[in-house]
C-alpha cells in the first residue's frame, strides 16, 4: 500500500513540472492587426516574433529541465515556486502564426 501511496506522490510531482514549449499550443492572435504592414515590414516581425519565441522557449527548457532536476532530488519542481515561461511562450507562438497569416493573405512569400 505504501509503494502505491509512494508512486501516486511521485507521479503527481512530476506531472506538475513546467511544460516542454513543444507542448504548449498557441494563444489566439488575430492577424487582422498585421493587415496593414507592408512585406518588408511583416517580415522584419516575423525575424522580431521568432526571436521573441526562441528567447522565452530557451528560458522554458530550462525551467523544464531544472524541474527535472529538482524533482529527482527533494521532490518540488522548482517552477512550483519561481514560475515558468509558457505564457510567453504561447503569446509568441501566437504572434508568428498570426504573422504568418497575414503574410500569406498578402502574398508575401
């Protein structure tokens, strides 16, 4: 009974650390917002977005990978208590789809 009770802690704690950015889906952004730029302009968002993205998931495999670490040693993902990333990492997912969008409705690519 007691290594079901173990297992059952363990299992939980695990299932709470910070999430991979592969996992985290896209916050809605609508495209509309972009309608207006030029080609040149979306594609200079797009480079700004990406960069955005690449910074907040570097940020989020580090939570994810410290909650790793923390939860094999003392059993409490660290980002329980200094937080994560996947905010950010979901706005700016959004950002480049939505930049995407409206490259596309403009015949950018």
């Amino acid at each position: 009974m007691y290594k079901i009770k173990f297992v059952f802690i363990i299992m939980l704690f695990i299932s709470s650390c910070a999430s991979r950015p592969s996992s985290i889906a896209a916050s809605y952004v609508s495209h509309e917002k972009y309608m207006d730029y030029s080609c040149s302009q979306l594609a200079t968002k797009m480079g700004d977005a990406r960069g955005e993205l690449k910074k907040y998931s570097d940020m989020q495999n580090s939570k994810a990978n410290m909650d790793a670490g923390t939860v094999f040693f003392v059993l409490i993902p660290a980002s329980k208590l200094s937080g994560d990333h996947e905010g950010d990492v979901a706005k700016w997912k959004g950002e480049v789809e939505a930049i995407n969008t409206a490259q596309e409705k403009l015949k950018c690519k």
